[in-house]
C-alpha cells in the first residue's frame, strides 16, 4: 500500500526522483500512465494487470468505454528505475499534467499519483475536504 505525500523536482531532462518509500513498491519496472484529475497515475506491474483485466471486460460497443481504455492506455508507459532512482517521463505525459518544475508525489492505496505542486495544492485545499458533496460521496461508498 502507498502513503504519504512527497516533493521533488523534474530535471531539464523530464527526469524525476520516485520517492525511496514507493521504489520497492513499484519494483524495477512499473506502469505509469494518464491519471485523473489531471494527474498521472503510477502502478506496480501486478496492479496493473488487474486493472488493465477491468479494462478487457468493459463492452466494445461502448463509445465510453472505448474513449476510457482509451485514455489509460495510449498514455501508458513502463518505466524503469536507474540507478539514482529516477524515471524518465516523456514529453507528452509531462504536458497532460502540467509537470514543469516542482512535483508532488502521492501514495493512493494501490498506486502513487504525480501531480504538479500548484494543481496538488489546490485540489488539496481544506475547502475541497469540508464540503458537503465530498461528505455525501463519502456516505454513497459506505465510507
């Protein structure tokens, strides 16, 4: 399981340090790809086969469903980890979440999320957390 919450910063060469707590989580090669909320979303090997499982089993004559597989998979990426710890992202996966400088990294449960540290703190504020509609939410999962 991933946790916490971790800052560091893309090198001119779209390099970023993967915090030490989540490398032996992802192991030596992992998924990274398109995330929600304009993020991107990074997962071990064996997270991803379930998930790209889910993704086999929606309906082929679903406009939506195509337009979902498609955006985690064409976006999707493995990376492995050199020899400082560090991945290389690509340009057009930097650009979709806007990662320029400073990142943040965050453990989700299953996978680690990458966002750039202005979207993260403000998606992160303490209003979005109070609201009523992120309590209601709460009570429709049986949180």
């Amino acid at each position: 399981m991933f946790l916490g919450e971790f800052q560091h910063s893309i090198d001119s060469k779209g390099r970023l340090i993967v915090p030490a707590k989540f490398r032996e989580g992802l192991g030596e090669h992992f998924v990274v790809t398109k995330g929600l909320d304009n993020c991107l979303f990074a997962y071990p090997q064996s997270e991803w086969a379930i998930f790209e499982e889910k993704l086999k089993q929606l309906p082929l004559t679903s406009s939506g469903a195509r337009k979902f597989v498609r955006f985690f998979f064409a976006g999707a990426i493995e990376c492995e980890l050199d020899n400082q710890g560090r991945i290389n992202l690509p340009a057009n996966l930097r650009e979709y979440a806007g990662l320029k400088k400073d990142v943040v990294s965050i453990g989700v449960n299953n996978r680690v999320e990458i966002w750039n540290k202005d979207n993260w703190n403000e998606y992160n504020n303490e209003e979005n957390f109070i609201s009523n509609e992120l309590a209601f939410e709460m009570e429709n999962l049986g949180i």
